[in-house]
C-alpha cells in the first residue's frame, strides 16, 4: 500500500476511532440545527449561533484534530494540513444531506 493510502486509512481510522469515540460525529444535535459543520481543512467550524459554550466544544475537537492530524504527519513524512484536507473530504464524504459543510472556498453549503 503505497504512503498515501495508508496516511487515508490511517487518518479515517484515528478520526473516528480516537478522535471521536463517543459518536462517529461529535455534536450531532448541533449539527442537525445548523449550527456547527465539517469544513475542508478537516476541522469543526460554526455555522451559526455560536454560544460561548458551543464555542468552546467546538475549539475542544479542533484541539483534540489539531493533535491528531499533526501525529499522522509525522509518521507519515508530511503535513498535518495535508492531512486535514485529507481528512475534510472522508468528512464530507461522512456529512448526511442537509447539513452544513464549508468548502475550500470558505462558504457554509448544505449538502444535498
């Protein structure tokens, strides 16, 4: 398997085995509402209504990705941005129809 697949399968089998292990998706009510999404970079972002609590839940997973995504570079012999964006398109891969995912451009897009 060549470096490139293995840092995908790697990146899919840390984010939604340690990153998220309480839920395949982390703050899923949240993201039933609108507020919160998936974003490119392979990170959580606010779409709307932003508590400083929700704020905080959402800074939480990006530490928690950040860590992760930043260990698999390492091992594999490249950057933790290229595996956020690896990890962005499982997650919008991952994102059911009718919620929120913000493209590469930065626009919040409701998946179809």
């Amino acid at each position: 398997m060549s470096r490139f697949l293995t840092a995908i399968a790697l990146v899919f089998a840390l984010l939604f085995g340690a990153v998220l292990p309480a839920a395949a998706r982390p703050l899923e009510p949240e993201r039933a509402q609108g507020f919160v999404g998936d974003q490119a970079d392979g990170y959580l972002g606010i779409v709307s209504g932003g508590t400083p609590a929700l704020q905080a839940q959402v800074a939480a997973i990006n530490a928690e990705r950040a860590k992760q995504y930043a260990e698999i570079a390492k091992q594999q012999g490249t950057t933790a941005t290229a595996v956020g964006v690896i990890t962005g398109q499982q997650l919008y891969a991952a994102t059911p129809s009718g919620q929120y995912f913000r493209d590469a451009n930065g626009n919040w897009i409701k998946k179809p």
